[in-house]
C-alpha cells in the first residue's frame, strides 16, 4: 500500500505589491482547487499571509503560487514557517 502523503502547515507572509490586486481572493480560488484548508488576509503593514493546510505536495505548490500571485501583483518576498498541521480548518477562507 502506498504511504499516505504528509500533512504540513506552512505559515506565509507575501510582501510586496499584493494588496489591491485580487491577491486574497485568486490564493483562495488557487487554495480551494488545491483541497487545502486554511486562511488568508491582509496586514495592517501592506502584506498579505496564510496559513496552508493540507497533503505537502500541495502546500508547496500553493507557496510556489505565492512567489507569482495574481497577474496584477509583483511579489518581492516570500516568508514561509513550516509547522505541523493541526487539523483545526474545515475549509480555506478570506479572513477579516
């Protein structure tokens, strides 16, 4: 039998020009098609950061996606914390 896949958390900050560019909404869309769990917001600083729940095959994809972000957005930096999964999301939201 196969080995089931790892499940990780990544913890993200994006820094850049990411806010006002539909970034919050296309990580969600991108999240979702993935099956991952977790949130994303905007900083008070200008930033955006995640958390990013699932297998670890696709949780470093979606971290992949945030070095691009949506075609509007130009990413200068990309900070991630790898932890373990809690198991503590249903879903992957836009938080507020």
């Amino acid at each position: 039998m196969p080995k089931q896949e790892e499940t990780v958390r990544a913890e993200v900050v994006i820094s850049g020009r990411v806010q006002g560019v539909w970034f919050r909404g296309t990580a969600c869309e991108e999240a979702q098609a993935l099956g991952l769990t977790g949130w994303v917001r905007n900083t008070w600083e200008g930033k955006v950061e995640a958390v990013f729940e699932g297998p670890r095959p696709k949780v470093l994809q979606m971290v992949g996606w945030c070095h691009r972000g949506p075609p509007s957005a130009r990413v200068e930096s990309v900070e991630v914390k790898w932890k373990k999964a809690t198991g503590e999301f249903g879903r992957f939201t836009v938080a507020y």
